[in-house]
C-alpha cells in the first residue's frame, strides 16, 4: 500500500472455512482521497455570477456528493473519501456543474461556455472548471442603389484588447467560420445572420485575461482564396474580381453593441447639356470656354438646404466631364454614389456658376429644365 492506504481485514482476521473444507482469509485494500474544485471565471469580473452548485460523481455516474461555490470561496476540497471501491479497486471522481447543460451554462440572460480540467496527483484529483462568458455578433447586409446578388458569404474576425489588428477566427478543422446571407420572407433572415455563442474573454500567452471583439466582413474569392474586403471601399470594378457585377462602394460599420452592417451602394452617374443661344459663339469675349458647376447633394431624412456640396480628394468642387461640341454642350458625374454610408440614398441637385456679365459686358439670360441648362445672350 502507498501513503496511508492498508488493508482491512474481513471477519476481524478470521479463516472462513468453504465448501471444499479449505479456510480463507480476505483483505481488502482501502485509503482516503480528497477531490478539489476550483471555479475560474472568463468575463471581466462581473458581478451577475451568482452561485454553482457542483455534484461529485464516483465512477462517472454515482453521486456522492453536493457543494455550492460562490462569491465567498470558488474553491473547495472534498476530504475523507474513499480511495477504493469494495474490490479494492481505484475509484475514479469527476465533478460536474448541476446547471451545465452541453456545454452551457445559462444565468438569467447571460450565457457561459463551461470547461473542464481533470488532473490527478498523489491519487487525489483536482478540478478546474472555467465559465467563459459568451457573447453573439449579429451581421446585416444592406443594398443601397445596388442589385443584390443571390448572396454573400461574410467571415468571422476578432481583436483582442491587447492588440492592434483583428484576426480570423476559425474552426476546429482550421477553416474561417461563415455565415451566408441572403434575401428570405422570414424577416429576421432577410439578408442577416448572427454568429452565436462566441467568447468573449479569453487569456493571451502571458496568462493574462483578454477581451474580444468580433467583427464580420464581406468575403471575395481572389486567386481561389477566399478573402475580406477592407473596411472601405469607394469605387470597386467587378473586372478585378472584387465584388460580383458591377460598381460598388462597399463600406462595414460596426459598433460596440455587437453588430457589423455591411452596405453596398450602387454608383450612379449624372448627366445633362448646356445650350448657348448666341448666334453660334461668333461674338468675341460672349461665350465661356469653360463652365463651373455646383453639385450638391442630400438624403431622404434630410432637405435641399442641407445638402453638402461634393468635393473632390483635393477639397475643389467635383466638376464633370464635358463635350463641347457646337451649341449643345454635354456633361457627365460618373461613378457617384447613389447612397451614403448608411445606405440612405441621396438626391443630387446641380447648379451652373455662371458670371453676371460677358467680358465684354453684355448680360447672360439662364433658364434650368432639370440637369439642362440653357443661356441666352443679352444685351447690356
């Protein structure tokens, strides 16, 4: 026997004679083991735990024993139990949480991933359980002056507290967790999907506790490999293999309280002439060689006097493209987006920038139909 385990003798040490007239005498080897529990908790130190009743099992099925762990002390030894069962055979303890249901602890409406760690030294066991609070992202997918695609697959992304950039979250088998959206009847499924019951704290290589935030992204398929789009994107072409028809502006918004939006706004163009009537332009110093227009533009919760003028990347008001062939000429704003990042569409107003007087001082008569401009020469 080993430590202070021995044997006891069956009938006080004495022979029991049996049927073939030979006598026998029994010992049984016995000892005392003790089981410890400890509780660790994955969720920033919370103060909605509550109290875990924990049941001891011999042998994995028998119960033999109840204790609650709280705030008071989350760790607690069981003493004294027996080391072998009648045969003299090791008994194997386990520790179970009662409220534990596959996995899953359920605290009012909060959630807990339940973990267990079996260790045995010198016969006597040791159990770690650890409740790391959950957590869910939900991911919604807005079309915004766009024609939605039968579907789009997103991919699942975390960042740690302690670290600068966001990383792939993947399954057992390695492979990045999806979510495919689509349009359905059933509200709820209309092009959105939650990823579920994900941790929320974790513990870095220090050992040190560490919070998740988990984002989604819209995945393309470049080179065979399925990859996120980056957070913005304002004019994406389907030729490079990005997005799949069309163009695109392409933005993901997240926020604090669990959730990734991912709008898809259509790019739109605009266009409209301007026609001179000036006896063809013959008059020197009557007809501009160039014209400056205004393009301004606002959303349906806003007005027209609060749309904001479009700027180009230098600060300069956005001008189009023209065609100034003759009396009529033509303009175009290509590649505009026809909603904001939010998906709410804008209205665009455009307006000429044109001087009271020609150079030569005669006056300018203008009339608007829309996006087409019409300017008359006037005398002085």
């Amino acid at each position: 026997a080993k430590d202070s385990d021995g044997y006891i003798e069956a009938n006080e040490g004495t022979a029991i004679k049996d049927n073939n007239g030979k006598y026998n005498l029994t010992n049984t080897l016995t000892g005392k083991t003790s089981v410890t529990v400890e509780k660790v908790w994955r969720d920033g130190n919370d103060s909605n735990r509550g109290v875990i009743k924990v049941q001891l099992y011999k042998n994995g099925d028998e119960v033999v024993g109840t204790h609650i762990l709280s705030e008071d002390s989350w760790t607690h030894t069981l003493e004294d139990l027996p080391k072998y069962d009648e045969n003299g055979k090791l008994i194997e303890y386990t520790v179970k949480e009662v409220d534990e249901q596959d996995g899953i602890y359920q605290n009012k409406n909060l959630r807990y991933s339940v973990a267990y760690e079996n260790e045995k030294e010198n016969y006597n066991f040791n159990t770690t359980i650890t409740n790391t609070k959950l957590t869910s992202l939900a991911v919604e997918k807005v079309w915004a002056g766009a024609e939605p695609t039968d579907s789009i697959g997103v991919g699942l992304y975390r960042r740690a507290s302690d670290e600068a950039n966001a990383v792939p979250v993947r399954d057992s088998d390695g492979n990045l967790i999806t979510k495919t959206l689509s349009a359905s009847q059933i509200p709820e499924n209309n092009w959105k999907a939650t990823f579920d019951d994900l941790p929320q704290f974790g513990v870095n290589a220090a050992g040190d506790e560490v919070k998740y935030t988990y984002y989604a992204r819209e995945l393309v398929t470049v080179n065979g490999e399925k990859e996120p789009l980056p957070g913005k994107i304002t004019i994406v072409d389907n030729n490079n293999n990005r997005l799949p028809s069309g163009l695109y502006g392409v933005y993901h918004k997240d926020t604090e309280e669990g959730k990734t939006t991912i709008t898809n706004v259509g790019l739109t163009s605009i266009t409209g002439t301007k026609t001179w009537v000036d006896n063809g332009g013959v008059y020197e110093g009557t007809r501009l060689e160039t014209l400056e227009l205004t393009l301004s533009r606002y959303t349906g919760d806003q007005t027209a006097e609060n749309a904001e003028e479009v700027k180009n990347n230098s600060g300069q008001l956005l001008q189009p493209t023209w065609k100034t062939d003759g009396d009529k000429w033509e303009y175009a704003y290509n590649n505009l987006p026809a909603a904001d990042e939010n998906g709410k569409l804008y209205t665009y107003i455009v307006k000429e920038n044109l001087p009271e007087k020609t150079e030569n001082g005669d006056q300018y008569h203008q009339d608007q139909d829309g996006n087409n401009f019409s300017t008359t020469l006037t005398g002085t």
